[in-house]
C-alpha cells in the first residue's frame, strides 16, 4: 500500500506538467486566434482605406468640377449624375458624398444627387478631424448583398488636389474574398505555430517525464533495498520493525497481534554438505511458503535474520492463529529441490499472541523464547508461549548452536 501511494506521489509532478503543458497550448492557441483575427481585421481595413484612398483620387481625376458635387446648390449634367459608372474601381459596392456640415450631397445607389437635411454624425466628424474612420460589417447572402459576407465602409476626408477640405466620402468595400484568403493563410500558419509550440514544449517535457521515470525507478530500487530481502524478495528486518512500531503505537489497545519467530534447523549443515547455493534455495522455498500461508497482504512476511523469519499478523484470534501456523508446517513437508538434492526442511516455531497491554519488546521476546523452547525440545515444531518458558533457558539471542 505504501508502495502504491509512493508511485501515486511520484507521478504527481508528472501529471502537473502534462496538464500545465495542454493549458499553456490552449491558452496559446486562444492568443494566436484571437491575434490573428485582429491582424486580419487590420489588413482588410488596411486594404479598403488604399482602396478609398485610390477611390478618391480617381474621382478627382476622373470628374470634372468634383468639388461641385459636395454643394448641395451645385447643378449637374445627366452624364455626371451617374458618375458611379465612370469611376468604378473594383471591390467598390458603394459610395457616397457629404458636405463640410455632414449633409449627404449624393448616393451611388439611387445615382443621383439628393437633398439630405440630416446630419451624418460619422461624416461630420471625420471632415472636422481629417482623420478616416472605417466599419467592417459582417452581412449574409439573404441580406441583399449578392452572396456578400464582409465588407469596410470607409469615411475618408475629402480633401481637393489644391488641398481644399471638401467634406466627406463614404466608401463601402467589398472585403470578403481578401478576408477568405487571409483567414485560409493564417489557419495554416497558426497550426504550423501550434504544432511548432507543441513540439518546443514536448522537449524539455518529454525529457522531465523521462527524468522523473529514470528517478522513480532508482526509487523503486532504493525502497526495495531498503524495505525488502534480496535473496527471498520478502521484507527485511527494517521494513518488519516499522510494521511493528505502527502495530504497538497505542499501547493499550494492541490485542489480538500475533508474532510467529521460523527457524530453519540445521541450516548451518546444509550449507556445509550441500553448498551455500542450495542453503539459498531452501531460504527462498521457506519464504514462498510464509507468503502463501498468511490470510492476506495484512500480514508481515519478513526475513529476521540469516535463517530466522518472522511473520506479524494484526488482529487475528487463536483459532486463525493456530491455523495458520499449521499451514506452515503442512507446507513444509514438501521437498526443497535444488539441481539433484531433494531436502526437506525442518522448522521451529515459537508463537505468541498478544494482549491488550503488551509492548513491543514483550512480544518479541516471549516469541523469541518459545522458538527458543522449541529447539530445545527437539526442533520441528511449534510451541506456544508459557510462561512456564520465563527463566527456563540461558537466554541465548544468536543460537548459533541450534
């Protein structure tokens, strides 16, 4: 469990990066569109303010008297009251004339003059402060406009080539085919520049992924060498003492914890007629069959010593106590089989359970002692803590002899 929670920590910072990098293309994503949509709005006022501005020159050039058609009082010749024949430009949709008050003087969709009491707020204040003023207008086919989507009225001053301020001149553009292409550019480019910040970002993401992975692994052998046995991949002494230290913090309420101490008898012997590789085969075969007795993964497997292990178990009454050291024994009649020797091994159990009150060290020394008790008594067996066992035996912790 511990295990688990230390992998679920550790692919924490790699989940925060994964997920800060997809917030930073998205909101790179929504700045570029938003970036490139403000450019092409500022190209396609850009092109119909040249337009205009072409426009305009051409009716100066194109008309004679055009200064005439922004006075109301000013009479015209038939042919110069469809001057919108003589000087379409392209793109051009639109246009009409005001005077220095604001006063429309002409419209390019009736063709003719007209006498306008009205004050065209936007003429006006263009011909006061001589500076353009341009409005993108988004329309749809059923509007009128011929398939029209987008088009730029412009209001430019109207300014003589001798540099008399005249008035206003309003220009509708058609802006819609210039405005599809921009938009079909810059989609392709924003997705080259997507792609391209994905990939810059993916580097030095991919190589802290593949740094952490590196890490987490070197972790993973580093708890192991430090939580586990090498030789029988059960926990060692130092994984089993802070087992042991959870189980006995509440020093009143700690019953019902029970300690079993496995010795192999003789070990010593094996190693010296059979050799030290079969005396490693026979402590791995001894801690496969701890691993398969107890209940669950609630139970503390755990090698002790060199030939001593030891099993905890928490909250467990006699009868599942009983029963599990019996499994124990039952299961080591099988032979360990190491290259052409069959042994089978002898153990000694000593097993106490505990009551409310009892402390750490109580535990493992009546466990201790009845193992102890049942070397004594003639190996291969198991014997419950008495306290007939107190003062019975010249304690001995290392039983080298045994």
């Amino acid at each position: 469990m511990q295990l688990i929670k230390n992998q679920i920590w550790t692919n924490k910072p790699i989940l925060l990066v994964a997920v800060t990098s997809a917030l930073l293309i998205a909101v790179f994503s929504v700045a570029l569109d938003r970036l490139l949509d403000w450019q092409i709005q500022n190209s396609i006022r850009r092109s119909a303010e040249l337009q205009a501005v072409n426009w305009s020159e051409r009716l100066f050039a194109t008309i004679p008297n055009a200064e005439q058609l922004f006075v109301h009082e000013a009479s015209f010749s038939g042919s110069q009251m469809h001057l919108e024949y003589s000087i379409a430009i392209a793109n051009i949709i639109r246009f009409g004339l005001f005077d220095s008050h604001g006063h429309q003087t002409f419209i390019s969709d009736s063709g003719q003059l007209v006498e306008s009491s009205s004050v065209n707020e936007t003429a006006w204040h263009v011909h006061q402060t001589t500076k353009a003023v341009f409005e993108v207008h988004d329309v749809e086919a059923e509007d009128g406009h011929d398939g029209l989507e987008t088009y730029v009225v412009a209001y430019i001053p109207a300014i003589s080539p001798t540099g008399k301020r005249l008035g206003t001149m309003e220009v509708a553009v058609d802006v819609s085919a210039l405005e599809e292409t921009l938009e079909n550019a810059f989609t392709q480019v924003s997705w080259a520049l997507i792609l391209g910040t994905f990939i810059v970002i993916s580097i030095p993401v991919t190589a802290y992924v593949v740094r952490s992975q590196q890490v987490h692994r070197k972790d993973q052998i580093l708890l192991e060498l430090t939580r586990y046995d090498q030789l029988t991949g059960i926990h060692n002494r130092n994984a089993v003492s802070e087992f042991l230290d959870t189980l006995f913090e509440d020093q009143k309420n700690n019953g019902n914890i029970g300690v079993l101490f496995v010795d192999v008898d003789c070990f010593k012997k094996v190693n010296d007629q059979y050799g030290h590789a079969c005396g490693d085969k026979l402590l791995q075969h001894i801690a496969s069959i701890l691993r398969s007795s107890v209940r669950s993964k609630s139970d503390m497997v755990g090698r002790y010593g060199g030939d001593e292990f030891i099993i905890v178990c928490q909250d467990i009454n006699l009868r599942d106590f009983r029963a599990l050291y019996g499994r124990i024994m039952e299961s080591a009649k099988a032979p360990c089989v190491h290259e052409d020797t069959h042994y089978i091994p002898s153990l000694s159990i000593g097993a106490y359970l505990t009551y409310d009150g009892d402390s750490q060290k109580t535990a493992l020394h009546r466990a201790d002692l009845a193992v102890y008790g049942a070397k004594k008594n003639g190996r291969r067996q198991v014997m419950e803590y008495s306290e007939d066992l107190e003062g019975l035996f010249t304690y001995d912790d290392t039983r080298a002899s045994a």
